[in-house]
C-alpha cells in the first residue's frame, strides 16, 4: 500500500503499514509538524497547567536562528510542547486561566523570499488554529505581558541545558560545564541567560525548575511517540542490515557511516540520533568509538551503534558481526555465550516487575547457559564467570537494566525501577575481556505495553547463523564503487 498527501508544505508518504512520514527536509522543517495532533500537544501543557497550579507561568524558550546554509532543527523541550520548529519562538503557559501564548517573530521578507515562509506572528488568527496554542503574539510584547499577570507569584523555566540536534542530557551538561569551567570562555548557559533576564525584567516573580516536570513527562510514551520511535529503529534497523551485507574486508569504518547514512535520509530522518559508532577489531574497546578511517581485516569483528533522529524522535540499537563474514571458533564460543546470557534479560522483562525483579528471574537461565558453555583459554571463562557474576550483584543491588530511550538517546523513564506501560529503553551490556582486547555487545529498542514487552529490533539478527545469513547477500557499497 502507498499514499502520498500534501499537509502544510510537506509531502507525507506512506509505504506498506510503516507510519506516514514528511519528505524533504526544508519544507518538512517550515511547517507545524504533522506527526502529531495539535490536541496531543495541548494534552501535554494542561499537564504542565496541572504540574504548576494556579498562580504559576511557565516559560520556555525555543533556539535562535541558524546560520544561513543550516537547516532549523528545534529544542526537544520546546517542540514537545508545541510542535513549532521556527526560530526564536517562546511559549507562555498560564497555570490560572490554563491558556497558551506562542510569541513568535514577524516574518523576515528578505529572507523568506530565499529560503521560504516560516511559522510567524504576521497572521496570529491563522499561526494559533495550526498549532492549537490560544493566541499568537509578538516577542515584544512578553515583558508587559508577564506584568499584567497581576496574580502570579512564579514563574517555571526550565533549568537543564536544552537538548539540540543529536544530543542527549547527559552530553548538554557536559557541554555547558566544560564552556563555564573554561578560563577563556566562561560562558553561562542560554537557560541561566533566561533566568537572569527573567529576574532583571520580572522580578516579582520567584523563578522555579520546570525540567522535572518536563523530565516526568516524557517517561512514558504516548501511541503517537511508540509509532515514530518504531519507525525510527525500522530505518535504523535497516541501516544496520545493508552495513551487514556491505562488510567485507577492506571496507573502512567510515563507509558503513555512509552508507547508514544514505538509508536515514532515503526514509525521512532528519538527522542522525548520534554520531555513528563503527568500532572494528580492538578500537571496539574505546565504548564510543566514532567511525574512522580504520580499514577492517579478516579476524575482526565490527560493531556498529547507530540511528536517525525522525520526527524528533530517535532510537538506539547495536549489532555486531565478523568482517569476512564467518565467526571464527572462539568468537562463535564468546559471542554465542554472550547472547545466551543478553537473551536471558531480553526474555525476562515484563510490565509489573522492577528492573531488580527482572535481573533475579533472568540469573537462573544464566547459570545453566555458563554451566554449559566451552572456552578454549581459562581468560574466556573467567571473563565469562565475571560476566554473570556482575549481573548477580546488580540483582542484590536493584541496578536498573539499561536507558531510556524517546526524543534523546539517553531520556528520561525507562530501564531503572518498575517496567510501566509505555517506557522504551534498551539493555547494552558489554562482555569485556581487556587482556586481548576483546568487547562484545548488543544493544535492542524494548517498548511495555499492557500485557508484556515488544523488542522492536527483533527483525536485526543476532544469532550467529542468522548474521552469517544475512551477510552473503551483496551490498550496496560493492555495487557503487569508490572514486579513484
């Protein structure tokens, strides 16, 4: 089945059962987004007016104008609560009466004239009955705005560094930290800018956090969410398989970034949700090793942790597989008591346990995979040993089984305390053995429904026969050849 439909200056295409997605990126990036119903966004900030009370704003900022040759991608945190992708939008919630203002720019004639119409402030009527927000206003007009607000005491901002294009919280911290802890930088985040100018501009108003808030949230996924998130790990799936069939010996890591790459954007995605990790032979030590010019051997095994960012959303999935195709006896014995043991996880999560309660069910079938599992050196099964035995102290502990996975790569609610309905995240242990450099691991996209847990990357093999399957087939990088 395919249908293809114009909405907003997008062309949405839709093949087979696969979730109908926009082509093109500049277009797709000028428009209020059609993955989502305004009344879905409008669903998240009465849970915003609910989270504050009464007396209570919210503020929150979206991202500034790109360079002329960039493609606008917005914060995470501003389009989930909105949708609008243009520059310089605020968002105003209004706890008492429980209405949205969307300050927008008017609309740059110049610009728009080479580069296209954006969302503006120019037709407040038509921009408010598109993005489902209760008015449209100038930028200008903020600061009298949160005057006239007579009867609110505070205001939340978000504290947490904003989230952009292939970047997760825990890289926005490392960001802004190394900028403010720099002797000739020292620069503040544009969220502490916020907050400055906030208590300059509104004083009257106590400033309070509105990441927790924002962060809670996003723990569980709505159907909309699950149904880009599948999409998404269905292109990077499909990534990972065609780098599957290219792998040969002689190939360089980066061609396999390429050609992942090229699979994202043929789909859709508008980016990538991180910087490719293609790590062959020992470089797969290095746990976030980016994909280099190092040419791959026989012997080596390759691993590859890559996927798009679509629609705002992303995924997260790892194989690994040997470059000439064939497993070689100790890695057959090493990667089959690996997945032995990762499928012993995989298989034991259910909604209703606790990320302990998972681990505690999964160690018995653990025990008989080590019991019977052969190694050619005593290292091997030592490493092995080691392997279970951390699982075993991560039951007694409660340590949770891997990360959130939604709009960033590392989100928010998932993989730690009790599997709910509608958490996605991944597992991604790793067997280590660094006297010979060896890393194993696999990495799969988990969603909880009501009645037990969908692994999303199930169609990327990872038995042994299956990816030696998979990679007789030829590749697209051998059917286009290098230029000389």
């Amino acid at each position: 089945m395919r249908w293809q439909k114009v909405v907003g200056g997008c062309m949405l295409i839709a093949i087979g059962g696969g979730v109908a997605m926009p082509v093109g990126h500049a277009q797709a990036g000028r428009a209020f987004t059609t993955n989502f119903t305004p009344a879905e966004f409008a669903a998240r900030r009465a849970r915003v007016y609910d989270a504050i009370g009464p007396g209570s704003l919210a503020l929150i900022q979206g991202l500034p104008s790109v360079h002329s040759s960039a493609i606008f991608r917005q914060s995470n945190e501003f389009y989930y609560l909105s949708g609008v992708v243009a520059p310089q939008a605020i968002l105003l919630m209004d706890g008492t009466t429980r209405r949205t203002i969307l300050y927008l720019p008017k609309q740059n004639v110049s610009r728009a004239a080479v580069e296209g119409d954006l969302l503006s402030s120019d037709d407040p009527v038509a921009t408010a009955r598109v993005t489902g927000v209760d008015e449209v206003r100038l930028p200008d007009l903020l600061e009298a705005d949160l005057a006239a607000r007579a009867g609110a005491t505070t205001v939340y901002v978000p504290f947490a560094p904003t989230e952009g294009a292939s970047e997760s919280p825990d890289g926005a911290r490392r960001r802004t930290a190394d900028a403010a802890a720099d002797p000739w930088d020292r620069r503040i985040s544009r969220e502490a800018h916020l907050k400055a100018l906030l208590a300059a501009r509104a004083p009257r108003l106590e400033i309070k956090d509105l990441s927790p808030i924002l962060n809670t949230m996003r723990e569980i996924k709505s159907a909309a969410e699950i149904a880009l998130i599948t999409r998404a790990t269905q292109i990077g799936g499909e990534a990972i398989l065609e780098s599957m069939r290219s792998t040969v010996p002689g190939v360089a890591e980066y061609e396999l970034d390429a050609l992942a790459q090229f699979i994202f954007v043929r789909h859709g995605a508008q980016g990538e949700a991180y910087r490719a990790i293609v790590a062959s032979g020992p470089a797969a030590m290095n746990a976030h090793h980016r994909a280099g010019e190092k040419v791959m051997t026989t012997g080596e095994l390759v691993l590859m942790d890559y996927c798009p960012d679509l629609g705002y959303y992303r995924c997260d999935v790892t194989r690994q597989w040997p470059v000439n195709g064939k497993f070689g006896p100790d890695q057959r014995d090493l990667y089959g008591f690996y997945l032995g043991i990762y499928e012993a996880v995989l298989n034991a999560i259910k909604p209703g346990l606790r990320s302990q309660q998972v681990l505690q069910a999964a160690l018995p079938q653990m025990d008989v995979i080590l019991g019977a599992a052969k190694f050619s050196k005593p290292r091997y099964a030592e490493a092995a040993k080691q392997f279970v035995e951390r699982y075993r102290a991560s039951a007694e502990r409660g340590a949770g089984l891997g990360h959130a996975v939604g709009m960033a790569t590392h989100d928010f609610g998932g993989g730690t305390g009790l599997m709910r309905p509608g958490m996605v995240f991944t597992i991604e242990p790793a067997l280590t053995i660094p006297e010979e450099q060896i890393y194993i691991r696999l990495e799969d996209m988990i969603v909880i429904t009501q009645t037990g847990a969908t692994v999303l990357s199930d169609f990327v093999p990872r038995s042994i026969a299956a990816v030696e399957k998979v990679m007789v087939g030829p590749g697209l990088l051998q059917q286009y050849g290098r230029i000389r």
